[in-house]
C-alpha cells in the first residue's frame, strides 16, 4: 500500500470509499431471466425425465492413437501468457470503469438512464456534479493501481498489456490452424449441442459427468465454452476496445453504431469483462473437482500423469503472476514517468500507422447535443468566475487564435 501525504489522501483515499453496485430492475429481470430459465428447465429435466444419459467420447479416450491430444508447447505457453495479460487487462479495466462507474446504452450519459452502477451516490439535482465527484474508490487489492482517480496511470497498462493478449491470442489460433488442435475446440456436428446441454443438465442439478481425461478430449459444453471464449469472446473484446476509439469512432462514425453507440460499446466491453471473469470461475473450479494434479500436468508439463512436478510449477507461475500485480502497482506510483513513456514506446508506432492517419469524416447536429454535460475537474472558485456566473455569461468571451485559419472571438 502507498503511503499519502493529506492532499492525496483526500484525493486517492477518500474518507467515503463506499461500494454498491445497483441495477437498473428491468436490466435485473433480464438477467435473472437469462439465468434461472436454463436452471428451471434442467431441474424440470430432471424431476421428470431423470438425468440424461450421457455417452462416453471416443475422442477423449486415453490412449486415442487419432485426433488430437496432449498439450504442445506452444498451447502451454499460450496459456500461462493469456494468464498474465488477461488478469492485468482485467485489473486495469476495474480502474478505469471507477473513474465514471456508470454504464448506458445511449451515447447522452443523462443521470438515470444508466442500467447499472458501482456506486451509492445519486447525482444530486440542487447544483453541479462534476465526473471527479463521481469516481469511485476501488482496492489496489482487486484494481491497477487502484484506488480514486487514477485513471491516466491505468490506461497506460490497459494499452500496454492489450498488445501482449491480441499478439498471444494470434499466436494461439494460428497453432490451431496449422495443427489438428483445432478440433477440440471447434464444433463439427450440430449434436454437440444437444450433448452440451445434457452435461448442463448434470452439472445444473449438483452432479458430475462422466469427465474425460481433459489430455485427451473434452466433453460437449466445456467444448463450447472454450470456443465461445476464444472465437466469440475475445474478439468482441477486441472489437468493442476500438469503438471506443475517438479516432476511429469519427473516422467511421457507422463502425461504432453496430455496438449501440460509444456507450453501448462500453457496455458490452464490461459484459465482456463478467464473462472472462465467469469462465475463469468455473474453469478453475471445474479443474480442481475433476483431479487437480493430474490437470495441472497436462497444462504445465504437457505429460499425463500423476505426479506433483506441474502442480508446483503451476504454483509458481501463479506466484509470478501475483508479483506482476505488486510491481505493478509500485511502478504505478513510483515510476509513472516512466510507464508514460513505455506505453509510447509500445503504443505510437502503431498510432503513427493507423489512427494518427485517420481523418475525421463525422458531422453532428443539434440533435446530437447531450441534454446532460458532465464537467470534468473541479468547479472554478474564482471571484471572476463567480461574477461570469451571476451575469448568466452573457460577458464571457473566447478568443480563438494562433496556429487557426480563421482567428474568431467568441462571445456568451
């Protein structure tokens, strides 16, 4: 933990650090939906029917001489790699949703239309709320850096790390490709989906399937999963990272209209986020129920058996990753110059040969003005701001010039 002085205690480590998260109840009729309407009918399946049988795989018996087995290298190092950039992506993304920890599905932002929130504070409606008022505390525990408005640091790793997990996702389906691997992940009959939701139906109601050994084959559903993850969820993470790309987005203004909007976009980017989380969750329980020593050699050692050689270096390597987070989040606070200029290295020679050469093409109209303004910062305190301020304006002049065209002053 860092140690403030009182200015940036009060900035950093606010006194009120309070933490809820609120859903909109339409948004949590959906979801409960979404949830309990699988579980009901699986339970339902089983009250009437019974537990449905459940065929052994083929693919997945030991000592299968066809189809693809085993862990080769390039997949073990695949794994631990989107070990490592997926939980600092993860980590920095918390960081940078505290700092406006409002989700929409319009582009106006107006206080109240957001579908879920990860804060207690209603915006007042007697004066003006600024987006610094807004930010929320988050640990350094779960977060990088972590806690109140830090915001510019944590897009720094946010931008580092997303280059380390587009090049390892790369990597890894190109090794599918190129190998027979791709057959475990890839379904190749319709009926895999009938035999995915029979193994729901067994986990569903508190039972274990006949579990093929994970070195040789999957069984249906965790087949899907690992397609979903790596086909469907990845690339929308991709996808909607760059929607949110100002350059981009006024470049191509219908590119981001396919997501609902810049909002929209960050929306399904954090949807995208619960479901990474969510299939970690599940992975790791599932790994550790169906023999955790003998899954650990398969991903660590690429061997089959039951020794505790992977399971120690597995250990390990987890602890690196736990130490990344530390010297992270050190960094973060003692070396923020130079993090700053570690993400320029990494990030503008792309800059230079995609979105710095993009022209903003994108016209907006009267209607496209928020009927809310969030300020940034804080409100001025100065006496002349103050006597702008009474006279509704109406004094207020801009003067634009210097390195312009068409040199203008702007008057209230």
């Amino acid at each position: 933990m860092i140690a403030f002085d009182a200015a940036h205690r009060a900035v950093h480590y606010p006194e009120d650090r309070r933490f809820r998260i609120w859903i909109s109840t339409r948004t949590l009729l959906l979801i409960s939906a979404a949830v309990l309407s699988p579980l009901v009918l699986a339970w339902l399946q089983h009250a009437i029917l019974g537990l449905p049988y459940i065929a052994p795989s083929s693919a997945s018996a030991e000592g299968t001489p066809s189809g693809p087995h085993g862990f080769p290298f390039w997949i073990r190092w695949s794994h631990f790699s989107n070990l490592f950039f997926l939980f600092m992506l993860i980590r920095s993304g918390l960081s940078i949703l505290m700092d406006h920890p409002r989700l929409y599905w319009n582009d106006h932002c107006t206080p109240g239309t957001e579908w879920i929130r990860f804060t207690p504070l209603q915006v007042p409606k007697d004066r003006i709320w600024t987006a610094k008022e807004d930010a929320r505390y988050l640990s350094p525990l779960v977060s990088t850096p972590g806690y109140r408005h830090t915001v510019g640091i944590a897009r720094s790793w946010h931008f580092i790390t997303v280059y380390g997990f587009v090049l390892t996702g790369i990597f890894f389906v190109i090794g599918l490709l190129t190998s027979t691997q791709w057959e475990r992940l890839v379904p190749t009959s319709p009926g895999v989906f009938v035999q995915a939701w029979n193994t729901f139906v067994v986990y569903a109601n508190f039972h274990l399937p006949p579990e093929p050994n994970g070195f040789y084959g999957y069984n249906a559903l965790q087949q899907l999963a690992y397609f979903a993850t790596v086909f469907v969820m990845a690339p929308l993470a991709i996808l909607t990272g760059m929607a949110m790309s100002p350059a981009l987005v006024n470049r191509f203004p219908l590119y981001t209209k396919i997501f609902g909007g810049r909002q929209g976009a960050r929306s399904i980017h954090f949807l995208v986020l619960v479901g990474f989380i969510g299939f970690i969750v599940v992975h790791v329980t599932l790994v550790a129920l169906t023999g955790f020593q003998r899954n650990m050699n398969h991903i660590v050692l690429g061997t089959d058996n039951l020794g505790s050689s992977g399971m120690i270096l597995g250990f390990i390597g987890i602890a690196v990753v736990l130490l990344s987070w530390i010297g992270a989040h050190y960094i973060s606070w003692f070396f923020p110059r130079g993090l700053q200029h570690a993400q320029k290295a990494v990030t503008h020679p792309v800059m230079l040969l995609t979105l710095d050469k993009l022209i903003p093409q994108e016209h907006y109209t009267a209607k496209d003005i928020s009927p809310h303004f969030w300020p940034n910062g804080k409100m001025p305190v100065r006496e002349d701001w103050k006597q702008l301020a009474a006279g509704d304006f109406k004094s207020y002049k801009l003067k634009v010039c210097g390195l312009v065209e068409n040199p203008v002053d702007l008057f209230g």
